[in-house]
C-alpha cells in the first residue's frame, strides 16, 4: 500500500473513465498539466505503466485495466463507507436489486408510502431475472426468493408467498359453482408440474398442459386480468390484483414448495445496523403485513376460511397413468418460482 499515492486515485479513475487528460480535468477541475503530473507520479510508484498514448486518447494497456477494476471497488467501498458513517438525519441513497415482478406488482405501488415515512432515504430499484452479486454490483440489499444458501449475505425472511389459482372477473363469474376438474376444459396459465401438482392436491389428479408459460410471474397476473385463462400465480403478485377486484381467487387451496416461497431481503452483513437497511427493514414487514391481513380478510370472505399452504414437494412427479387434455401450448420463456 505504500507504494501507491493515495491522493491520485480520482485522477486515475477519471482518466481512465474518458480516456482524455483535458476530459479528466475539467471533470476534476484540475490542470491539464495537474492531472498528467498525478498520472506520472502514479506509475513511477507502480513501477509500470499504466496507460497507452494514441494521440489525444489515452486508453489502459492491459496492466491498467486489471489496476481500475481494483480502484474502482476500493472507491466505491470507501464512498459506502462514508455514506454508512454518516449520522442519522442525513440523505442516504440505497441500492435495491430485485425481481421485475416483485418490483412492478408490489413494491413501486408502495413507494409513496416510503418517500412519505422516510424522505431522507431515496431508493433505486434494479429489476432483474439473474441473481446479481449484490456487494462485486455496489447494491446495498436484494430481495430474492428461495431457500438460499446466500453466500456473503445476511438476511430476513420477510414471507412466505405459495402459489394461489386466480380468474379475472367475467371469468371466475362464469366458473362459479363448478368443479375444479372443469377447469381442465379451460385455458390454464403458468408452469405445467405446478398445475399437476396442485390438481392432484384438491382431489383431480391429472395431466395438463398449460395454454402459455411465462419466465416472470408479474407476466402471468397480468395475462390472468387480461382474461386469457386461469393462473396459478404468486400470491403476493396477485395481492393487489385481489385487493381491487382485478383478480378472483377460485379456490381456498394453495400450493407451497419446500422453502421455494420464501421471499427475502438480504444484505452485507457489515450493513445489519445501518440505519437505512433497519429502516427498510421495518417497513416491508409493516406492508407485508398488512397485506398478508388483506389476503386473510379476502380468503375468508369468498371462502369463509382461511386456507393456507400445503407442502405438495412429493406430488410434483405426475402418475404416467393420468389422462392428458389437449391443448395448445405457447412457451413465453422458461418459468420461474
């Protein structure tokens, strides 16, 4: 560490993020001939170079390259550093990867209840289908579903969200009154062991094969409002969906994996006691129970129950013996959880 002149850090970064001296300079507003000093004063500690000149351009020799990836992270670490240490009243900013469809169904329609509760803590929602390295990515927090293990994170378990079948209005509407195995004359929604799985628990076992399977479960609520068939979806998902009348439940049964329903905000675990992630923390669970009430209240309203999920892993392996309904399959990507 001591071979590295700590205070040329930024002017490196700056440079190699421009590729341009004059550029890094007025970004940094420094001299050209500060910047080009600070270059040089770097590399002769190095004992290498760090660059290569082309003109006007300066871009990373491969030497370089392998040095900024280094720089960059132990920036970053101390920029968060700064930002964890500062006292409690102070503007925080928290980075959030999730799901799409967690993020579009749950949690953007929340997010005037946090900026009103905690104006001081803004959040940025990053939406992906593959699981990011939440600490190598500069994320503060993941929310992620699953049983884990999550390597390099502590954590909550916030919920657990089974697998409900859902219609929209007109045709719940129609389906009233009618047995579940009528259901296979119509259009189902969603991953094909999971219909088999769920129709076994109720009594029906059969063969089935979905009209349409979609790789995100926001997707498949939206495709159930919409009318093209019945879905067996993600609870939480489809909560709101319920709440406003967007979504029928049509039965009180649901369908649980093994720990496969468990939704979890994670993070480093050096940010445990960071006043913003305890903030976070709090209010998920605030809003997620309050929606797991509305759920309750809405379950034994239709059903005058309170149903609850049911491990169903053993009747994931359909009997080769059932019957199948024909039906026209669209694939809409792979499934998820």
């Amino acid at each position: 560490m001591s071979r590295i002149p700590l205070q040329t850090l930024p002017a490196f970064r700056a440079v190699a993020q421009s590729c341009n001296l004059r550029a890094a300079a007025e970004q940094l507003h420094l001299t050209h001939s500060a910047i080009s000093q600070q270059i040089r004063l770097l590399e002769q500690q190095l004992g290498f170079d760090l660059f290569e000149r082309r003109g006007r351009r300066v871009v990373l020799n491969a030497a370089g390259a392998i040095f900024q990836s280094a720089v960059e992270s132990a920036l970053a670490q101390l920029e968060e550093g700064v930002r964890c240490a500062a006292p409690d009243g102070t503007e925080h900013r928290m980075r959030i990867t999730m799901l799409p469809s967690f993020a579009q169904h749950w949690m953007l329609p929340r997010m005037a209840r946090w900026r009103a509760t905690r104006p001081e803590i803004t959040i940025e929602v990053h939406t992906s289908q593959v699981v990011v390295d939440v600490q190598r990515e500069g994320f503060h927090a993941a929310v992620r579903q699953g049983s884990g293990p999550w390597r390099g994170l502590a954590g909550d378990c916030l919920i657990d969200s089974p697998l409900i079948v859902v219609a929209n209005s007109a045709m719940a509407k129609r389906l009233e009154g009618r047995s579940p195995s009528d259901w296979l004359q119509e259009p189902l929604l969603g991953d094909t062991d999971r219909w088999e799985a769920w129709f076994a628990l109720v009594g029906h076992p059969s063969r089935v094969n979905p009209v349409a399977v979609f790789n995100d479960m926001g997707l498949l609520v939206q495709a159930a409002e919409q009318g093209m068939g019945i879905a067996l979806c993600r609870e939480l998902v489809a909560a709101d969906a319920l709440r406003d009348g967007r979504l029928k439940r049509l039965s009180p049964q649901s369908l649980a994996g093994a720990g496969t329903d468990k939704i979890w905000l994670l993070y480093p675990p050096e940010l445990a006691q960071w006043p913003p992630m305890v903030a976070l923390k709090q209010w998920m669970q605030a809003e997620l129970q309050a929606s797991t009430l509305q759920l309750t209240q809405g379950l034994k309203r239709s059903f005058g129950t309170a149903g609850g999920p049911l491990d169903v892993t053993a009747s994931l392996v359909a009997d080769p013996t059932l019957t199948k309904t024909p039906k026209k399959k669209k694939t809409i990507g792979k499934p998820i959880r």
